[in-house]
C-alpha cells in the first residue's frame, strides 16, 4: 500500500443517515471514502475502482452484501471485508466469513470500534507480508500444511485453502508458534491489534471451527488445530 495517499473505502450502506454519518467520520480520519446505497451501484463502483477495505451492510434493497463479498472473491480480489449487519447472531457471522469476509460488527455500534477494525485490516493487510520477508521467511510447512508467505497462499496436500484475511493470519500464527499454545489475548492481539475488547469469544471460537472445517479431516475430532481449554489454542502436526 502506498504510504503517501490515503487509504480508500467503499461503503455500502442504504441508511442515508447512516451512511452521511459515517462518511464523515472516516472522512475526518483521514479515509477517502465512496458510498454506494444498491449491490448494483456497488458492483459498478468496483468495476471502475480500486479500494483498499469494503464496509458492506448485509440487508440491501437488491441484495446482500454477502453477494458483493462473493463477487469480489471470485475475481481473486483479496481486499479486506467487514460487514456491518443489524445482528450479530451467529449464522450471520458464519453467512460473513462464508462469503469471503474478514470481520463484522453489529448495529449499533460505536465509531471507535468501528475505527479500530478497519485500523487492524488495513494494517495487517498492508504489513503482514513485509513482515515475514524481513524474517527471512518466504514459506512455512508443518505436516500437510504448506504456507506461501510471499504470496499469501496455504495449500492442503497440494490443494490450495481458500481462506478470508483472518483464517490466514491465524493459522499463520498457530503454525509459527510451533506447538505452543498461542493465549486468546495474544491472538486478539495479533488479529485485531489490541481491539480484542471489541471482539467476544463468541466469535473467535466463530472463526477457529470455520478454520477447522478447512483444515481436519474431521472438524468435529481436530488433530491439528487443539484447544488448550482456559488458554487459547495451538497447532500440533499429527503424531506429536
């Protein structure tokens, strides 16, 4: 991401006032920021523009923004996602992170939850990589896991894992910590730079059985990706 202009988001919201608000609060914070009411104006915007984070309502007069989140991931577009939806009952989450998305949060919310989200996207989107070339790394393999860290790539016994943003930051951490057990603190720490009071267990547990559905053979009996019960979480290779 180029350091010297400012970051661009495309908000797809239909509440007007919602919408206006939140315009100019990003705007203050220094976001250039386009505001689209319909999926098809969204998808019009996104044919014409590059964004560096989407902000998408789920309920729209034409759609979801669970379609556009589809859309974009189809055309390998891997631009940071977060849904803003008026519930955050569980199947919504697991309808986001179905479609591609990197995180959400509920209606109402406050602004600087809201900041603090889009901070630790763009951030890990923007830094994450840079970091692990500095390391001297440009790949991990544990087991059957292969991780391309130069091109933000997991492959599964050859197959490649399509992940959202989150799912690969935290197996990435899980797989650097090398079978140690990584505290829930330290991953919403690392996933949400320090934000972690915005986010519930609910939805970390949320994202380690999406994870899981990914990676076991059998989400339901994990071999790889282990609960240390009161602690957090840790990857294990089969037989260890």
């Amino acid at each position: 991401m180029d350091t010297n202009r400012k970051c661009r988001i495309l908000l797809l919201e239909d509440d007007i006032s919602l919408a206006d608000g939140l315009c100019y609060s990003l705007k203050k914070n220094e976001y250039e920021v386009e505001c689209a009411q319909s999926v098809q104006e969204a998808k019009a915007f996104l044919a014409k523009e590059q964004y560096d984070l989407l902000l998408l309502d789920v309920t729209l007069p034409d759609g979801t923004g669970f379609q556009v989140c589809e859309t974009v991931r189809r055309q390998g577009n891997q631009v940071p996602i977060i849904f803003l939806t008026a519930s955050d009952e569980e199947m919504n989450v697991i309808r986001g992170l179905d479609s591609g998305g990197d995180d959400y949060i509920g209606k109402p919310f406050k602004l600087g939850e809201l900041l603090s989200r889009i901070r630790a996207l763009l951030r890990r989107a923007g830094v994450q990589k840079n970091r692990d070339m500095q390391a001297g790394r440009s790949s991990l393999t544990c087991g059957d896991i292969q991780i391309d860290l130069a091109g933000s790539r997991v492959f599964l016994r050859g197959e490649k894992l399509e992940l959202t943003q989150v799912e690969y930051r935290l197996l990435c951490l899980l797989v650097k910590a090398d079978g140690r057990v990584v505290t829930r603190e330290i991953i919403f720490e690392e996933l949400w730079d320090g934000s972690g009071n915005f986010v519930d267990d609910n939805t970390l547990s949320v994202y380690i059985r999406r994870l899981r559905e990914k990676v076991e053979k059998d989400p339901s009996r994990p071999e790889h990706l282990i609960t240390a019960r009161g602690f957090g979480y840790r990857w294990q290779e089969v037989g260890t």
